[in-house]
C-alpha cells in the first residue's frame, strides 16, 4: 500500500461503508423514496454487523427521528449516525463464549438444558423482555419438541454456524 | 461473567439479568440476521421475475419490428414473417362447440369428477373434492366450462358493478398462480362462494404453479354457477403468450396430450372476455396492475376488450403514429395492414386503447410521485401517489386494490392508505418466502386483512432451515443469471482488471454485477454468497463459474452462442411455436435461418451468420432439413456442479 494512499483509503473506506449502509437500508426501503418504517431499523442496524440492546436502540432513533415522529426514518438522519457507529465500532456483539456462560447462570444446577417455562420466565420477565412472537420464534428453533426442553450448547452452535 | 458462588440475592438477581440480556440481545441480532436474509432472497426472486418479464415485452418490441422491417427482407424472408403475423393474429375462427366438442368423448373407464350442464354447486364440490384427490378433469369438460364461461363473459361489461351496501361483505383475493393449496385455503378459511358470500378473483390464475388448469376450472365453475357473486378480473398473466413462458401452456399439453391444442384455442378467447375490472359501491376499483396518469376509466369502458389478445401484439401502428425512424429507401414501400390515425380496423384497438389496457394489467405503484415506465417490467409504470389522487377523485373513487406484486406478509397499503396491494400466493417464490392474504370488505368499514402460508406437511421446520432452503435457491437462479451473461461479464471484469491478477475490489466488481445484469440488487451484501473474496478485501472473480457451467449439444460450440441460446430459450419457444403453424414441433431450416438473422439484427446478439449456419447443422440431429425446436432448446441447460443428477432446471 502506496503511502499516497492512505488518505484516500480512509475516504475510499468511508466511501464503502456508504455503499454498504445504502444497500442494508434499501432492503426495506419498499416505496423506494429513502424511507424505512422506523420499526424496520433495529433490523437494519443488526444486519450491519451490530448487536445494540433495546435501550440502545432506542437512543438511536431518538437521535435519528424527525421532530415530530411521523413512523418514517430518512436515509439522509440514517446515514451519518450509522457511519459513526461502524466507525467507532460500537455495539460489538458478544463472544460465542460469553453467551455460553449467560446460559449457564441461568442454569445454576448445570444440567446442560433449560426446561421450556424457565425459558420462556427468564425471557419474558427479566432483562428487555422478549414480545409474544419473539418468544415464540426462539422456542421453535430452540426446543426439543419431546423433552420440552434447550439443550443451550446445541442452540448456541446452531445459531453460530448459521450466521456463517 | 463469572459466577458468584456466595452471593446475595441481589448480586443473584443481577448476574439473572445481565444473563438474560446477553441472550436476548443474541437473539434479537440473529433474527435480524435471519429477516434480512429472507429480503435479499425475496429481493433476487422478485428482480429476476420482473427482469424475466422485460425479456417478455422485449418479445413484444422484436414483433413490431420485424413488422416494419420486414419490407427489407427479401421475398422467402416476407413470407416467413407474414406467415409468423398472420399465426400470431389469425381470426379467432373458433369452431362452433359442437364441432369441438363433438369429437371428444368421455369414456365409461374414466373415473375423474363428472359435470353435470347446466352447472350447480354440487359441481363445485365434485371438482374441489376431485382436485384434492390430484384427479384430472376430462379435455371434454375442461371444454364445455370454456365454452359456456365464453357464453357468459361476452355479454358482461367491460368492469362488474357490485354493491356492499347495505349488508352484504365481499372477499378479494390477489395472484393465485396455479398454487391450489391457497385457493383451498381460502375457501376453507373463508367459505365457499355463494350469494351470499360473494368473492373477487383479481386476476393471475395461471402460470407458475402446478395446478393452473385446477384453479382456472374451479374459479369458472363457480363462476357460471354464481355468475353475479363471483366475479373474475383479468391479470396480465390471463394472455396466451404469456402462458408460452410461464408455464400454463406446458401444463396443458402434459395434461392434455390428446386434445391439449384445442383447449389452448378456445382458452385464448375466453382471455379475452374476462373483464378489466370491478367496482365495488361506486368507490373502490379493483384492477389487477394500477394506473397511470392517463388511465381515463369512460375510454375503458366503451373499447372493445376482447381484442386484447396479447400484450404481445399491440396494435399495427400507421405512418403517423410510430415515433420510429422509418427506412429512407421507401420508394417499394409496402404496408401490410395500415391502420389509419381516426379509423381502426375491426380486428384492432387503438393505440391510446391498447395502451390503457396495458397499464391497468401491468404497472405498480411507487412511493416517487408521478409516472415513470415501468423499467423493470418492461410494460405499464410505475405510479406515485399524486397520480393515485388524481385518477381517483377525477373518477369519484375512493380507493384501488390491486394485485400483481407479492408482498412478504400478503398485502400492503400504500399511497396513504389509497392502494391495497392483495396477493393471494403463499410461498411463492419459495418455501417460507411469504404470507399470501385476501380481504373482506363490507360497506363503510376499513378493509380487514386475513393472512395465511401453507405449509407442506414435510416442512414444519424451524424458521432457520426454511431460510437456508428459501435462499439456497435465490442464489442459485441467480447464478443461472450469471451464467447466461458470463462473456460480458467476464469483459467487464477485465475491463477492471488492469493488471491481470484475476482480483478487482467490491466496489469495482458490485459496478460490474449490476451493470451487466441490469438487476437492482444490494451487491456488496450478497457478494460472500456469490463469489470468492480474500483478505485483503479482493474479488477473484472467476470463482463464480467454478461451479457452474451452461451444457450445451455439441463441445465446439462457442461459450458466447451457448449463453446466448440459453438466455433467449424462452423468447426462442415462443417465437418458434408461432413459425409452427402446423403445430408438428417441427421448423425448416430456411425458418430457422431467416428468424435468426432478425432476432440477431434486433437484439444485437453478435452472432454471426456462419455460427447461424453451423448452428443450424448441428441441430438438424435427423440431417432431414428439419428442426425439432423442443429438443433443440432442451439441450441448453445450467449443470450445477454440486446438483444430483437430473435436478437442475432447464
């Protein structure tokens, strides 16, 4: 790599990140006039490699919002936010490992599993609560329908090879 | 994280909710991960069909040409495309049903559902109870349902009036596309038809899926039992030219092998006669694409439908209204039928007409105001919400329903509330891809929305496995669109590749994909998918061919002549069954020759005539000066490399 270079790498850097932010947003931009359901947004910045939590979330849109919310976000409030968070590289994910040991907090006894209702307890009332169809979706990828049961370090490598 | 092994309860309690938020927030990302997933699969599909039917209207565009052209082309060459006009427009001389029917006999061994004339709703349930058993209806009743539907249909209006008011609820549903499975669903859901439960089928019966022919009959069926409760729009897909490349037609002869052709016949009349639309109360149209800003609903009303046989045919334009150049050396100039601007012939709509009709069948509705073409179909526009106003208060509507555009969850509400997009096709594009929805609306109440996915007993899996199913086969259609461009994108690639290392960056290729493919689709996200990248950020960008490759008949034919052939297989089915007045399967040499030079000329395919000629060689596999065009076409095919044997579509 010239050294001439590097200046214009960073641009040409931030050039990408552009693209690759425009590309996420337009996924569910469906009138094609650069706007998202704000609902969408969370799923947008996610889809970006990052693993904000809900109340993150939501300082992120309070910033990104019009004055007066109208349900819409413009790609234009979007973009300069988001280029900083992949910049700065902020809300990084969780080591596969960390999450292993959250399970294992919940599972004092260390059977290896939970059974569905303390899943489902854990899930719905503590932390940021999953919403009915969360809870649903996760109990249908995660459950062993005849032990009624998660057996976590099955799940977690599931999920792991299925983001790669 | 570590675990406290004498903590108090509020260290326990805090360690609980640091767990449970670790998970959550994994979670919440991974179903993120997975929703986007699903759109970019949604995405390639939905790009590659419209980019499919753009390669349909091209179709249209090499028609008119080879028309005005033809005066050049010497005297076989005329003939050969005034034989390819007159196929294409020959008068519907229907034989009279008796003659059709006549001839067709129901043998006592046929052990199929039996209809009973004049039709009641026991003959509803005899078919609907038969389709569920994956019987298959006779060619003579398959007939006799055309020819009464034809009956009925010619005397109705251009647009069905229906009123709610003042407690009647209708139901509407979208694109059924031969999936039999939603159509059961529905009625299941729903109920049957009857007067009192009255139903709008928004055009697109056909096409696609495997039970076209099933749905057609039960949707007429009920029709003629309940001819003002039910009522049928016509969709761009009710054409027999679109039925040639989408599947209907194919569906038919296999059903069919006897009397196949006779119900494609009569089928391409009944088109004609299904309505344009319906309106419901005075205030809401139902039409199957939108509008644009011309679409004028009194000019609607009064043309002629049923000579609307195929948005590949329109019109024949005269001197004055073609926007083309016309050839300088005119002196010989012969027109075939010239149309004059104020008089149409009787077999003709007008230009304005024709195109009304086009835009009602094919254009969709964007969030960008005004109308633009619809670039990605290739036919009808793209409308925005100022027109959407327009029309509507000019014409005292209120709302538009409208089908045409799957939607992930079955329907959506656009243009402030003014357009509902219904589409009745659950998973249409693959296992998983989507709801499919109808609406039920009654007098002075918002619409209510009822969603629905079939699911195949086989495939109650988990949302990640039908995800890796769903996008397995996005990726692998598109690669097949790859393939077929492979010499220009290669041409592209190198255009970049400066030094010759077989690397350019993503930028440089992502510039490239969507350049030559000429699909809107978020390249850089889908690149991991498609081809190989190292670390350093660079595209190898042979890596997308290692794995597949386009078969072809002979071994020395050239890469460029293959991808051609493959690209245009369809356009090359349609225009062949047209040259094939006799219907043999079979074309001469001298046709083969003459339509590849006008289909080079107009699509610019850069085959020159000696590959035409050593073309037309190799195919003539019974050296007796004949082609048989189907076998012809199978041979090009897309082998995927990690395939079974025999799975790969052709």
């Amino acid at each position: 790599m010239a050294e001439e270079r590097d200046a214009e790498g960073t641009e040409a850097l931030i050039a990408e990140l552009h693209k690759k932010i425009k590309d996420a947003f337009e996924v569910f931009d469906h009138e094609s006039n650069n706007t998202v359901d704000v609902r969408e947004i969370g799923t947008i910045i996610r889809s970006l490699g990052c693993c904000p939590t809900e109340g993150e979330l939501h300082d992120f849109i309070a910033e990104i919002e019009e004055e007066e919310p109208t349900g819409y976000i413009r790609f234009e409030k979007f973009i300069p936010v988001m280029t900083r968070a992949l910049v700065e590289r902020r809300y990084r994910p969780a080591a596969e490992d960390i999450l292993l040991r959250a399970f294992e907090v919940l599972d004092p006894a260390k059977r290896g599993f939970l059974t569905k209702d303390e899943l489902v307890k854990y899930m719905t009332e503590e932390g940021e609560p999953f919403s009915q169809e969360e809870m649903e979706e996760m109990l249908s990828a995660a459950i062993d329908p005849e032990s009624n049961t998660i057996n976590y370090r099955d799940y977690i490598t599931m999920m792991v090879v299925d983001e790669n | 994280m570590g675990c406290g092994t004498s903590s108090k309860k509020g260290n326990k309690s805090k360690k609980v909710i640091k767990a449970a938020l670790v998970i959550q927030n994994w979670y919440r990302r991974y179903r993120a991960r997975l929703r986007v997933r699903q759109h970019y699969a949604l995405a390639i599909f939905q790009s590659i069909e419209y980019s499919d039917e753009q390669g349909q209207m091209q179709l249209s565009s090499f028609f008119s040409f080879m028309l005005e052209n033809y005066t050049k082309t010497n005297n076989e060459d005329s003939a050969l495309v005034t034989r390819i006009f007159d196929n294409t427009r020959r008068e519907s001389q229907i034989k009279d049903r008796d003659d059709f029917l006549g001839l067709i006999e129901v043998p006592d061994s046929y052990d199929g559902p039996r209809l009973q004339f004049p039709l009641t709703f026991t003959d509803i349930h005899i078919l609907l109870q038969a389709f569920k058993q994956q019987q298959i209806l006779h060619a003579h009743y398959v007939l006799e349902v055309l020819f009464e539907a034809r009956k009925v249909l010619k005397q109705m209006p251009n647009f069905s009036h229906v009123k709610t008011f003042p407690a009647k609820e209708i139901t509407i549903c979208g694109d059924l596309h031969g999936k039999l499975d939603d159509l059961m669903l529905i009625f299941y859901k729903n109920g049957l038809p009857s007067e009192n439960n009255p139903y709008v089928f928004n055009g697109d019966f056909v096409d696609r899926g495997n039970n076209s022919m099933e749905i057609l009959m039960i949707l007429l069926v009920c029709f003629l039992v309940y001819p003002s409760d039910l009522h049928l729009n016509r969709g761009n897909h009710e054409d027999f030219m679109m039925n040639l490349r989408y599947g209907f037609t194919k569906e038919i002869l296999q059903k069919y092998k006897l009397h196949g052709r006779k119900i494609l016949q009569v089928l391409e009349e009944v088109y004609t006669w299904l309505p344009i639309g319906t309106i419901i109360d005075n205030e809401i149209l139902v039409i199957h694409g939108g509008i644009s800003e011309s679409t004028d609903l009194n000019t609607l009303h009064q043309l002629q439908r049923n000579k609307m046989k195929s948005v590949l045919m329109p019109p024949v334009l005269g001197n004055q209204e073609t926007g083309e150049k016309r050839n300088k050396s005119a002196s010989n100039y012969v027109e075939p039928r010239k149309v004059e601007p104020d008089k149409t012939p009787s077999e003709d709509l007008t230009k304005q007409e024709w195109e009304q009709i086009v835009d009602i069948l094919w254009s969709d509705p964007r969030g960008k105001k005004g109308c633009y073409p619809n670039t990605s179909r290739g036919g009808g526009c793209y409308f925005g919400p100022d027109v959407t106003s327009k029309v509507l208060s000019k014409n005292q509507l209120k709302m538009l329903i409208r089908s045409h555009e799957c939607k992930p969850d079955g329907y959506e509400v656009s243009h402030d509330g003014k357009v509902i997009t219904v589409f009745s096709a659950s998973n249409y594009y693959e296992e998983g891809s989507n709801r499919g929805a109808y609406i039920r609306l009654s007098y002075g109440t918002m619409p209510q929305f009822f969603q629905y996915q079939v699911t195949s007993t086989s495939c109650l899996n988990p949302l990640h496995q039908r995800m890796n199913a769903m996008e397995s086969s996005a990726f692998k259609i598109l690669k097949e669109k790859m393939i077929s461009r492979k010499t220009d994108l290669i041409n592209a690639f190198e255009l970049r590749d400066h030094s010759r290392s077989g690397r350019i960056s993503l930028a440089e290729w992502a510039f490239s994909m969507e350049n030559i493919l000429g699909l809107n689709l978020p390249w850089r996200s889908l690149s991991s998918h498609l081809v190989t990248i190292d670390s350093s950020g660079s595209v190898d960008y042979m890596s997308s061919f290692d794995d597949i490759r386009i078969e072809k008949p002979t071994k020395d034919m050239k890469s460029n002549l293959t991808e051609t052939m493959y690209r245009y297989r369809s356009d090359l089915k349609i225009i062949f069954n047209i040259i094939d007045s006799d219907q043999s399967g079979l074309i001469s040499m001298d046709e083969f020759r003459t339509m590849w030079k006008l289909f080079n000329a107009h699509y610019k395919a850069h085959i020159d005539d000696s590959q035409i000629d050593e073309l037309a060689s190799i195919v003539d596999f019974n050296k007796d000066g004949n082609i048989d065009f189907n076998e012809f076409l199978k041979a090009f095919y897309v082998v995927h490399k990690y395939d079974k044997p025999g799975t790969s579509l052709a």
